[in-house]
C-alpha cells in the first residue's frame, strides 16, 4: 500500500514539473538557469533571504513575493506592479501589487525561435503556437486539450518569411542609400546656388553703384545745361494742332458736301414728279386730296425761289488744300521761334573757339550755382531727358532690377537649406513628389512636404485634407501584418498636415501621415479616426533605419 502511494507520489512531481536535485524545472528560461541549479533549497531571485525547499519550486503555490518558485506554473501570474491590492493565499508577500520577476514561462521551441509565454496562457486550455509552438504550455492537457510539436512546420515558414522580409529590408535599405545620395547631391546643388548668387549680387552691387554714380553725374550735368532746344516752340506746337485740327474740318466738309448733292439730286426728282403731277392733274376731278396736294406744291415752290442759296465757288474755295497761294501758309509757322539759348549760341559763333568754350563752361558752373542755391528754377524733368540720361538710366534699372531678383532667388534658397528634412535630408529628394491610393468612392493623394487630398470617383474638384506643417513621433501598437505593409509597432515617424479646407459645419481637416519602412513609396490605406480627421499609412525607404524589429512576447492582458 505504502509502495503504491509512493508511486503516485512521484508521479505528481513528474507531471507538474515539481524541481527535484540536480534537474531544471518546467519553465526556466536559459538567462535565468543559474537561479535554478540547486540541490535541497530554493532562494528567491528578488528576495536573496527568503529560502524555501527545493520540492516547492513549480508545485502551483506562489511562495516567493517575486513568484521566481513558480516559473513552469500560472500559481503566480496574478503578480503585476499594476494589479490592485488584493491579499493572495499563501503568498508571503500578502497581495498582489507587485512585480514578477520573471518575464513568463519559457517555450524552448527546437527547431524555431524561444519564446517566453505569459504566465496566465500556461495551461489555459489554448495552444499558442504563436509564442509557444512545440506545445509545452499545456503540458497538463486541460479539458483533453494536446498541443503538438509543430516547430518545425511553423520555423520553417518563418525563416521563408523571415528571409524574405530580410531581403525586402536590405532592398529598401539599398534605395534608401540611393535616395541619401540624391539628397546630399540637391542639397551641395542649393548651396553652389547660394554661392553663385551670393558672388553674383556682389558683382552686381557693384555695377549698380558705378551705374548710379553715372547716372547722377549724367543727371547732374545735363539738368544744368544750357542747350539748344530740339523739339519745337510752344507756337509751333500750337501751330501744328491747328493744322490738324483744319485738316479734319475740311475732310468732315468734303464728305457733307457729297451728301448735300445726293439729297439734292433725289431732291430734283421728286419736284419734277410733283410739277408734272400739278400739270397734269384734272381740276374738274373733285379729290379733296389731290387738291390739298397741288396746294401744297405751289406753296413749296413759291418758298423754294426766294431761298438763298450758297455759292459753290466759296464752298470749292475753302475744300483747296492750303498753300502759300491760299488758305493759310503754315510754313511761317514751322520756324523755331528765338529763345535765349539761340541768342548764346549766336553770340558764341563769333567768339573764338578756345574763348567760346571757356565762356560756355563758366556759364554751365554759373547756372549750376544759381540753381543749386535756389537762386534759379531748375526746370528739367523726365519729359526733357536727353538720350544720354535715358540710357543711362535704362542701363541702371536693367542692373539694379537684376539685383533685386537674384536677392530673391537667395533667399528662397537660403530657407529651402534651413527647412527640415529629416535626417539625412531624405526627404528633400521626395519633395514635391506624390502618391495615390483608392479607397471606397474617393481617390486619395499624398504630396510629400505639401498637402494631402481626396478626389471622388464621380467627378469633381480635389478637396484639401491638410497642408504640411511638420515632422513629429508617435507610439505604433498594431499586429504585425503578413504582406508587412503595416505599422507593427514602436516607435514611428508621423508627419502632420493641418489646415486643410473646413468641413462642413466642422473643423478644418487634418491628416496624419504615419511612416513605416518599404521598398517604395506606396500609399497603404486611408482611415478617418474622426470628423475631418484622417490617418494615412504609408510605406517609404525613407524611415528603414528608423524601425524598430518586433518583439516576439504576446501581450499580457
């Protein structure tokens, strides 16, 4: 009897996996193995002075407030730093607010990867071959639950995926090399811009300064000197308008003068249809029109002979062009009419050449004193420059408009090399480049460093959903996706684009741009989280060396 007892004895501690000297219990993960090699005792790994026998390792009774005695068992997976304060049977540290010591329970899964197993999934009833392939979770086979070895199946297609995920990264690495090497290439572009222009204003500059130094001496001199006018007098100027003012009245006469004798003729015909009308007509036949009519052209034609008529030969008189013969001599007109400048000039011919052209230096000093001292009138304006002070002012405005543009373009280039671009500048080889996906009756854009849009399939214009505003982080907590065109999760790079066009009785819209590592730029979906607020997950080289690898733990709920 004694005999058999202690068989089911030992047959206990076999199935729970209860330690035994010189035997590693169920659970123990390899970092942790030297903890376990004991023969008759136990010492908690966060509690070096509690001891406790080595048969109370694994036998489902959490004795060490850290739960380390239990690492093949789910006795202590009530222990969490998060869990309220509860009392926890038979534990010495008296409740549950604390923390395990112990990732989980570990799946040494030959031929795949080992993995540690929250505490709460052993023997559960559930096999999860996600963490834990070869099974070993459930080694009690809960509710008749047997979870085979399938390691080997499962690390198979995981190395396949896995090598092929390795391959994708190194692509999308290679392009983001490329991609590097393009930015550095438009950036040392931007600043050779830069220093072209920077040395091309200063040449400029220059020039500009000996231009205006010109200019205002070519002002100066030709402002205070005394020329001969070369356009016409204030008469001759008048005279010419009134030349031409004739010219038209004439033109004007000559074509009412044409018309006069059309009327006239229509006229002379209608009087001989009246005349032989009054002729002919029978006096006897009582028509009181008739009679009325012949009245009335006795009446006209007694008026029509006593009219005065105008004379011809005065019409043809004033219609002759004008001459020296008739009409007015415009030639006395055309003559320059005498100013002083023409009397100096008259007075300088007969003066020598070396003494004419002293005179007429220290005239030119005279006038320029007088009228800088506002002694004399300064009556220059824009409307009498010469042709010398027109190109030079020409040639100054040509420079000095050069100037200002290349100033422009400096400066537009000097906040392009200040903008962010992220690291490495990467994103300066993207800008200005877009990608589209659909999704449901709209069509969606994203233009990188400049706005996001939505286009619907029916027709119509492009609806802004954000205008670039800048680079941020945030936390990705999404499954792994098996065509790894997801987020996964960690860290990740978000641009925000704000300010798009309001929406109806709402807000305006806002887009947030999440990136994860890809081969191409390729725009994965499209999601509003709320009213006019979108997500856009997007896959771009651009952000490779920025992912995190994912972690092989399943959450502990």
């Amino acid at each position: 009897m004694r005999q058999s007892q202690a068989l089911m004895l030992l047959g206990i501690i076999a199935h729970n996996g209860i330690a035994t000297a010189g035997s590693l219990p169920r659970g123990v993960g390899p970092e942790f193995v030297k903890f376990y090699e004991f023969k008759d005792t136990f010492t908690c790994i966060g509690h070096p002075s509690i001891t406790i026998p080595a048969s109370k390792v694994n036998d489902n009774s959490c004795d060490c407030p850290d739960g380390t005695d239990e690492p093949g068992t789910a006795a202590c997976a009530l222990l969490d730093h998060l869990s309220p304060q509860q009392p926890l049977p038979g534990s010495l540290s008296g409740t549950t607010n604390t923390t395990n010591a112990l990732p989980g329970f570990w799946c040494e899964n030959k031929g795949h990867i080992g993995a540690y197993v929250p505490f709460m999934y052993v023997n559960d009833g559930v096999c999860d071959y996600d963490l834990c392939c070869d099974g070993s979770e459930e080694y009690r086979k809960i509710g008749g639950v047997k979870c085979v070895n399938k390691c080997a199946e499962i690390g198979k297609e995981w190395r396949r995926v896995e090598k092929e995920r390795k391959e994708n990264l190194e692509r999308a690495n290679k392009r983001r090399r490329t991609m590097v090497k393009e930015s550095k290439e438009f950036r040392r572009r931007v600043e050779v811009k830069i220093t072209s222009l920077t040395e091309e204003i200063k040449e400029l500059e220059v020039k500009q300064a000996e231009l205006k130094a010109k200019l205002d001496d070519v002002e100066r001199q030709e402002r205070f000197k005394v020329v001969k006018n070369e356009g016409p007098g204030k008469l001759g100027v008048l005279a010419g308008l009134a030349k031409n003012r004739v010219n038209e009245l004439r033109d004007a006469l000559s074509k009412v003068m044409g018309e006069r004798n059309q009327l006239k003729d229509k006229v002379q015909e209608l009087e001989g249809i009246l005349a032989a009308f009054k002729e002919e007509y029978n006096p006897n036949f009582n028509d009181e029109g008739v009679k009325k009519a012949v009245r009335a052209w006795e009446d006209y034609a007694a008026k029509r002979d006593t009219q005065e008529q105008l004379n011809e030969v005065d019409i043809q008189e004033v219609m002759k062009e004008d001459s020296e013969e008739s009409g007015i001599n415009w030639k006395e007109f055309e003559d320059d009419e005498a100013t002083d400048t023409d009397i100096l000039y008259s007075f300088e011919a007969y003066l020598p050449g070396p003494l004419r052209d002293f005179l007429h230096s220290k005239i030119n000093l005279l006038r320029i004193w007088l009228i800088e001292n506002g002694i004399l009138a300064d009556v220059g304006s824009e409307k009498s420059e010469s042709r010398l002070v027109k190109a030079a002012r020409e040639a100054h405005d040509i420079v000095a408009n050069d100037v200002n543009s290349k100033r422009r373009a400096l400066e537009e280039q000097q906040r392009d090399l200040e903008k962010d671009y992220g690291k490495d500048d990467i994103f300066r080889y993207l800008k200005g480049k877009c990608i589209t996906t659909e999704a449901g009756e709209y069509e969606y854009e994203l233009c990188w460093l400049d706005k996001t849009s939505q286009k619907s399939k029916k027709g119509g214009g492009k609806t802004t959903m954000g205008n670039f505003n800048r680079f941020d982080w945030d936390e990705a907590d999404e499954e792994e996706r098996h065509d790894g065109k997801g987020l996964g999760r960690g860290k990740r790079m978000v641009l925000r684009y704000e300010n798009g066009q309001g929406c109806w009785n709402g807000p305006n819209r806002k887009t947030d741009v999440w990136l994860a590592c890809a081969e191409t730029e390729e725009l994965w979906r499209v999601s509003e989280l709320e009213k006019c607020v979108y997500k856009m997950e997007v896959g771009t080289p651009a952000v490779c060396e920025e992912v995190v690898e994912p972690g092989h733990a399943k959450d502990e709920l």
